[in-house]
C-alpha cells in the first residue's frame, strides 16, 4: 500500500519494498531524531532507508489534533499512533508508533533535560545548551498566551504553585 498524502509520496508500506535493497544508512524509529537525521544525511546524496513500525500521521489528519489529544492516546485499534505500556517502575504510558514519533501524540510539549541529569549522563552541557537554542529558535512554536490563560498562570505562581 503506498499513502498518497501531498507532497509525501516517498512514505511505503515495508511490504512494498524489493526483496533485495541497498542502503548508505538505516535509521530505526522515524521519530524525532530519526526523521531529522534522515532528512540531514539524504542532503548528502545518501541513499537512506528509515524504518517505522506505525503508520503515516498523514492518513488521519484529525488524529494529531490537541482536542483529539485523549482519544488519540486511548485508541487500542490496531491503526493506533499510540500504544499503552507499563514501565519498569510500574508506571503505565504510551509510546507512540507513528511516523514522527513522540511529537505526533504529545502535542508538541518540549521540555529542556535538567542539568543534574546531563551531568549525570556524562552528557556536554555546554553542547546542550546550544543544542536547545537551535532546537528553540528553528523549531520550537511558542503559542500566543491569552489574557485569561497568563492571568490563571500568574495566579498559580502567585499561590505558589511552581512548574518542575
């Protein structure tokens, strides 16, 4: 089956693909970090396959939708972009499975790793911080707040009550 969204004719069912195929590199997970690390290595005229277990977020467009948010990740069909786990700690989550990743399930929410956890990493801070402010500058939409919407966040702070 190949999904004849506008402009995104190179998304293929795997079943589609001949049996024997050469790559100059394989990326697993079409996700955040797979989808842009394809699109950097192809500009170097390599021949790059990317692997996605779920389907293209372009054949339900209504799915990704913020007032779709909840029912997107309590869809249990088998077309799902989500699918429900329980973590090692016990914590139940869902993990997307849809080309796009993550992104295309939490409605964009973006968050920056705190820096105990890059140093705990071994992680180049430094590195990073510039990595976010490319991140924010090039990709990160940062929504117009209402009057009502700062007025319930100044309350909130005012109260105390204090983002993590």
């Amino acid at each position: 089956m190949h999904f004849s969204a506008p402009h995104f004719s190179f998304i293929q069912e795997a079943t589609s693909a001949p049996s024997v195929s050469f790559y100059d590199y394989i990326i697993i997970g079409g996700g955040t970090a797979g989808c842009p690390l394809a699109a950097t290595l192809s500009t170097q005229d390599a021949n790059v396959l990317v692997l996605e277990r779920g389907g293209s977020p372009y054949v339900n467009t209504t799915k990704p939708r913020i007032e779709n948010f909840i029912s997107t990740l309590t869809d249990t069909s088998p077309d799902s972009f989500s699918q429900a786990f329980i973590s090692e700690d016990g914590v139940p989550n869902n993990r997307a499975r849809v080309l796009g990743g993550g992104t295309v399930i939490n409605v964009g929410f973006y968050s920056r790793a705190e820096t105990f956890f890059l140093k705990q990493t071994g992680l180049d801070e430094a590195l990073a911080n510039d990595s976010y402010k490319w991140v924010e500058k090039k990709l990160v939409y940062k929504p117009v707040v209402l009057q009502w919407q700062s007025a319930v966040r100044n309350g909130l702070l005012e109260a105390g009550v204090l983002p993590r």
